[in-house]
C-alpha cells in the first residue's frame, strides 16, 4: 500500500491511499508487517511515530538535521534506518543510531533507450541540479571563463532553477536563481554590458527534454561542492546516458562516481576547470569513462538487484532481527570518518556514547555562548 498526500500516477497495480497527514497513515498501516516511511519531519512526528502501533523503517534520502538522530535512535517503534549510500551510513558508525542502521542504494533502471550518448558528442558541459547555494553552481560559474579560454568552443548548459524545491521562491533580475545568490553567480557568466554569454544556456526544468541534451553532452557536472550530497541521483542518471561526471570527491558522490573509473573527481574546488578542460580535450579517456559509467551504473544500482536487499530488511525487521554493524571499507577521510572509527573504539573502551557529530554540536554551542 502506497500513502500519498498528493495524486500522483502509479501502477494500476498498485493499491493507493491519500492521506491528510503522517499520523492518519500510520494509523491505516497499524496491521502491516511494516511501515516504510520516507524521511518525514522527525521532531514534529516523533510523537507519532513514537505510539505508532506497526514497526516502522525509516528510508533517509537526506543529512539529519541537528537531534533527529538521536530522536530515531530512541524510538523503540523505528526498528530500522535505511540511508541511500554508504558513505551515509559511514557518517553514523559512532553514533547509537548505528544500532539500527544499515544502506541500501538507491535503485537505477539504466537500460532504456533514451539513456545514450551521439558517438559525435559536442563539447558541452551540462550542470543538472538546483541553482541554490548548497549545490555549489557558482564554483562552476566562477570557472567557467577559464574553460572557455582552453576551449573557445565549450558551451554550458544548466539544467534546473533557484525555484526547483522550493515552487515560491523569489527570483532575481535574470529570472535564475534567488537574488543574492544570483548575484554571487551571474557576473562570472555575463558580458561587459551585463548579458548572459552566448556560451551558456540556462534551460529552466526540463521533463524528458534534458534527454536531447544528454545526448550531445561531453561532461557532466553534479553539485560542484557536495554538500548536503547522500547520494547524486543526478550523476547516476548522466552516467546511465555514457557521460563522464566532473565533481567533488566527497560525501555521497563517492558512492555514485568513480574517480579515473565513470569521471574525474577533485578534492581541491579549484580543480574543477582543470578536470572539465581535460575532459573536453582528451575523446579518447571521456569515452573511456562514459562506456564505464554505463556498465557501472547497470551493475551498481539494478533494481532486481536491490529488491532483494529489501526485502531482506524488511524480513529482518518482520522477524525482529538486529541490524549487523557494517565495518568501513573505504574513503577514511570522507567526513572525518577515521575520526570516528577512533571514537567508536573509544566508546567500546570507555562505555560513552556522544557521536563525533554529537561532541562537535557541543563545542559549537560552547563557543557560541563564549
């Protein structure tokens, strides 16, 4: 049974009920096994959940805000966490959430016909995301001259808008962005006379429309920053098309493009023009990476694969099975992972229990009272 506030199109399949509120679904779902819900506003629906009469599995797409981890971790009724990546996951192993903690990738068909890319690709860069401060668009904005002076004939595509989560925001005078942060942005883009280069594109939101595009795209850039970044469905999805990704070699990203391997990702912010110019240059190694990004991604994120991760969660929380810590593999600098890999011996050694996370939030609130 699938709970919606909204009438969205599903599968005649599939059994539907629209709901007013949280509290209303997890009433109608008090005889399931199990109740999947996605991320919803944890501190307002603690208490929801907290009396809910089914065991719930939280599906986290998105960075907990300051104590909800801790919320989730003592809500005896939230029997499972399920973050999206691993490098998500890996940002909780010192914390007590962990106990009911596991991941499980988001899942990508990247099969269909409109996931390809013209052998006789153009040299476009395409950046698809929205145009907010987090994804970090003015890192590529500041670089893009550079770019083109290696490149007199690169062009730019941006797909997305300042408005793309949030339908009233108020734009500025170019109809972008939000107006601060469009004038952070727009003077890299613009002429001596304020017009936008002819160089670069601003598309709006597209629909099945960024396909055409896709199909002529040289590289790809997602989340120039990789902030607030778990995952990067927008990478996955230009990878699926055989489009090498540029972007930083942080968070979640990580999960979703492979450095040397479907892209070329850079530590330093600085780097990024460097990365797309080589891109644009060598068509020997960007079809190298965009055939590997497309067997990556079929491999990585297969949908029949992931089903069965699933529902093996699934019949683990049904059977009141615990969640099993998953030991760090990789990326130990990411986020201070080694951090805290030390702190969760720590706590093993000692008997405490404040997360790295948790200690810096502290230390913050100390400083700003001094």
């Amino acid at each position: 049974t699938v709970y919606q506030y909204n009438d969205t199109i599903f599968p005649e399949k599939v059994k539907i009920k629209k709901i007013e509120n949280f509290e209303q679904a997890l009433q109608d779902a008090s005889d399931q096994d199990a109740f999947i819900c996605v991320q919803p506003e944890i501190l307002e629906d603690y208490h929801a959940m907290s009396r809910a009469a089914c065991k719930i599995v939280l599906w986290v797409h998105s960075p907990f805000k300051e104590g909800e981890a801790a919320k989730v971790a003592d809500c005896a009724n939230i029997k499972r966490v399920v973050f999206v990546g691993r490098q998500q996951y890996d940002q909780y192993i010192d914390h007590r959430i962990c106990k009911k903690a596991t991941y499980v990738f988001n899942m990508f068909y990247g099969k269909l016909a409109q996931y390809q890319r013209k052998d006789d690709y153009e040299k476009i860069v395409t950046y698809m995301g929205s145009i907010i401060p987090s994804k970090g668009f003015h890192i590529l904005a500041e670089q893009w001259k550079k770019i083109v002076e290696q490149v007199p004939d690169a062009e730019l595509y941006v797909i997305g808008s300042g408005s793309l989560y949030s339908k009233g925001a108020r734009l500025g005078e170019y109809g972008i962005a939000d107006s601060e942060y469009e004038k952070r942005f727009v003077p890299y883009l613009t002429d001596e006379q304020g017009k936008i280069l002819n160089s670069v594109h601003f598309c709006g939101v597209l629909g099945q429309e960024k396909y055409e595009i896709f199909n002529k795209t040289a590289v790809g850039i997602i989340n120039p920053s990789a902030c607030t970044e778990t995952f990067g469905l927008s990478a996955v999805e230009m990878e699926a098309c055989g489009i090498p990704i540029v972007t930083k070699a942080e968070k979640g990203l990580l999960d979703t493009v492979r450095h040397h391997e479907t892209g070329l990702m850079y530590h330093k912010e600085k780097k990024l023009a460097d990365d797309v110019i080589r891109l644009l240059q060598d068509r020997k190694l960007n079809q190298t990476l965009g055939k590997n990004a497309q067997k990556f991604v079929c491999d990585a994120f297969d949908p029949e694969k992931l089903t069965k991760e699933w529902m093996k969660v699934l019949e683990e929380v049904k059977m009141d099975v615990p969640a099993v810590y998953q030991k760090p593999t990789g990326f130990f600098s990411n986020q201070g992972k080694w951090l805290r890999i030390i702190n969760r011996r720590i706590q093993a050694v000692f008997g405490t229990e404040k997360s790295l996370g948790e200690i810096k939030a502290v230390i913050k609130k100390c400083v700003g009272k001094k």
